[in-house]
C-alpha cells in the first residue's frame, strides 16, 4: 500500500517534470535576430524623422510669425496719423492770408467737420473747402507802409510838369534828342542854300 | 605637466574602457533574443505574441541605449524587461481561462495512454503542453509566475530571484509550492483516468 502510494507520487513527479521541461523549450521562428534588429533601425529612422518634422513645423512657425509681425507693421502704419494732424499739416499748403478775419474759423470748421477720418478721403474734401473758402479779391491787398503812403502823399500834393521833370534820363534819349536835333539844324541849312 | 599628461591619459583610458565594457544593442540582440523569446513564449504560450513582445522588449532597451553602461548584469536586466514586457502584453490581452478537471482529464488519459504511436506524440505533447498551461493558470499568480520563469532553460533560481526583485529563498519556496499544488491536481486526474 504504502509502495503503491509511493510509486504513484513517483509517477506523478515524473509526468510533471516531463510537462515542465518542455513547456518553454521552444525555437523562435528562424531569423528573429534579423527582424529585431530591422524593427530597431526602423525606429531609429521614424525618430530621425520625427525629429526632422519638429524642427520643420518650428522653422514653419517662425515663418508664420514674422509674416504675420510685417503684416501687422505695414497695416498699422497707413492707419498712424490722426485726422486732426493731417488737417493742420495740409493747411499751410493752402494759401490762407493771415489778415483774414474768416481764417481761423475756416481751420477750426474743417477740423471739426472731419475729426475720425483717414488720410485718403479728407485730402481733397479738405482742399475743396479751402477752395471755397478762399477770398474774392486774391490775393488779399495788404495795407499800405509808411513809405508808401509818404510818396504817394507827395505825388498827390506835386504838380505833373515838376515829377516828369524829376524823372530820370538815360544817356541812350539824350543822344536821340541831340541827333534829332543836329539833323534838323542840318536839314535847315540845306533848304535854305537850295532855297537860294 | 607630465602629471596632468599621465592622469589624462588615465582617464581617458578608464573612460574608453567603459566603452567598450558598453555592450552594444546589437550584441544583446545576438545574444538574448532567444532567452527574451522564451521568457515572452513562457508567459505568452503564443509564437507570434512571443516574438511581438520580444520585438517590444529590445524597443524598450533601444530607448534606453545610452544608459546601457550603468547596467551591471545584462541579462537579468534584459529578462526583467522581457518578464514586464510579456505580463502587460498578456494583461492588455487577458482571455479568462477555466480549468475544468473533467476536459483535462479526459486529454491527460488520452495523451499518457501507453502505446500512443509515434505520429501522434507531436500531437500528444501539444495537448500535455496545454494541459500544464491551464494547470498553471489555476495557480496564484505569484506562484504560477515563478514557475513559469523556471521553465526558461536559461535562468537560474538566482537570476529568477534578481529578476522578480525577491530573495532567492523566496524564489525555491514559491516554486516548491507550485510543484505541490500542481502535484495535486495531477493525482486527481489519474484516481480519474485510473476508475474511469
């Protein structure tokens, strides 16, 4: 009994040994080297890829921005100057006589008429208005000087004879007259000793 | 100024000496692929799944390729990496196992019949094979791990123990226990071959 117990473990030891020797006692399939290591540089080239499209999509961004930065700069220049500037800058260039009672109003109107405008469109309203605003007798006549107002204080008090007198003479009427004069002395003479 | 020479040469020979002391992805491919297959084909008990997570296992170890020198064993570090790599393939894929006592038996009556003729022990020993495989997954997990590392031709309680990070004692303990129950349930199976 106690030997057939035995045995029987025995046996049992056997069948389990037997089981277990051979439960990972198996071949790969041939050239697993080979495929590993093909699998390993696979990877290595998708890495190196992915690499490459890190620094491409980086690169990308960067182009992006500074397009974006020079659109933004180049936008933001044609909107710099302020309506009310440009409207004092112009003026200038639109003759404006500073005695001129209506002047000033004249600037402060167009100023307040275009206050939110661009450049673009208030340029040749604003020299439209300063067109119409613009003097009957131009340019204005401005008031006499003191020396002016003197001379012709004095051509009004002088009788004419005494200023054309006055006047000056150039050398070129002076010998004019003299020849005029020789020759009709010369001429007098002649008649008379044709006349004889 | 000799001094300074001959230290760095020193160094510079320490550290070329720890280059080359380095093993290379390629050599652990040439030499362990078939114990990472095994392990993988242990836990696993699938050629194409063994060899997925063998392909797994040297990813891993390629990702780490620069730190290969600070590894002082090799290989039980490759088969910790193989163990982890196939129980999460096999904990990704889990299929619930039943062990029905009756189903074996009947294959285990079949398969230690004394006159089986040769062309069908091929067929036998696979059926053995699944027969031990359920028998194993009814242990407890602790225990049926430890089993199965000990099926691998090529580790030693020792490395199993390095390798499960348990003392070795505890690695022949958990084995005997495994034997035993597993022992059990083979008795069971022939009291049923022997009165059926």
């Amino acid at each position: 009994m106690a030997d057939q117990e035995k045995d029987k473990r025995m046996q049992i030891d056997d069948v389990l040994d037997s089981l277990l020797v051979n439960y990972s006692s198996t071949e790969p399939r041939p050239g697993l080297e080979t495929r590993i290591l093909a699998n390993l540089r696979e990877a290595e080239e998708k890495k190196a890829l992915e690499r490459w499209w890190n620094f491409k999509w980086i690169w990308a961004g960067m182009v992006t921005a500074a397009i974006i930065v020079a659109v933004l700069l180049i936008g933001g220049r044609h909107r710099v100057a302020p309506p009310t500037d440009l409207i004092v800058k112009t003026g200038p260039t639109i003759p404006q006589p500073e005695i001129h009672p209506n002047a000033p109003a004249v600037r402060n109107e167009t100023a307040r008429i275009h206050p939110h405008k661009s450049l673009a469109p208030t340029r040749p309203q604003n020299a439209t208005l300063a067109l119409n605003e613009r003097p009957a007798n131009f340019p204005t006549p401005a008031p006499l000087s003191e020396q002016e107002r003197m001379m012709f204080m004095y051509l009004a008090n002088t009788p004419k004879e005494v200023i054309v007198a006055q006047l000056p003479r150039n050398n070129d009427q002076q010998e004019s007259e003299a020849f005029w004069a020789d020759r009709e002395l010369g001429q007098g003479t002649r008649r008379s000793t044709t006349n004889q | 100024m000799a001094g300074q020479a001959i230290l760095g040469d020193m160094v510079l020979r320490s550290e070329l000496a720890m280059e080359a002391a380095a093993p290379t992805i390629e050599t652990l491919v040439a030499e362990h692929s078939q114990m990472v297959f095994r392990i993988a084909y242990s836990i696993l008990r699938n050629h194409h799944d063994a060899e997925d997570a063998a392909q797994e296992c040297f990813l891993r170890v390629w990702k780490h390729k620069d730190r290969l020198h600070e590894v002082s064993n090799t290989k039980t570090w490759l088969a910790r990496i193989a163990w982890t790599t196939a129980l999460d393939k096999r904990r990704a894929g889990r299929k619930t196992v039943s062990l029905n006592d009756g189903e074996c038996g009947t294959e285990l009556m079949e398969s230690l019949s004394d006159g089986t003729p040769a062309a069908d022990e091929q067929l036998a020993e696979r059926q053995n094979q699944q027969l031990l495989q359920r028998l194993i997954a009814g242990l407890p997990d602790d225990l049926a791990q430890t089993l199965e590392l000990s099926t691998v031709q090529e580790l030693n309680s020792a490395e199993i123990a390095e390798v499960m990070k348990i003392p070795e004692g505890s690695v022949r303990t958990r084995l005997f226990r495994a034997r035993k129950q597993l022992k059990e349930k083979l008795a069971v199976l022939l009291e049923i071959k022997k009165h059926g």
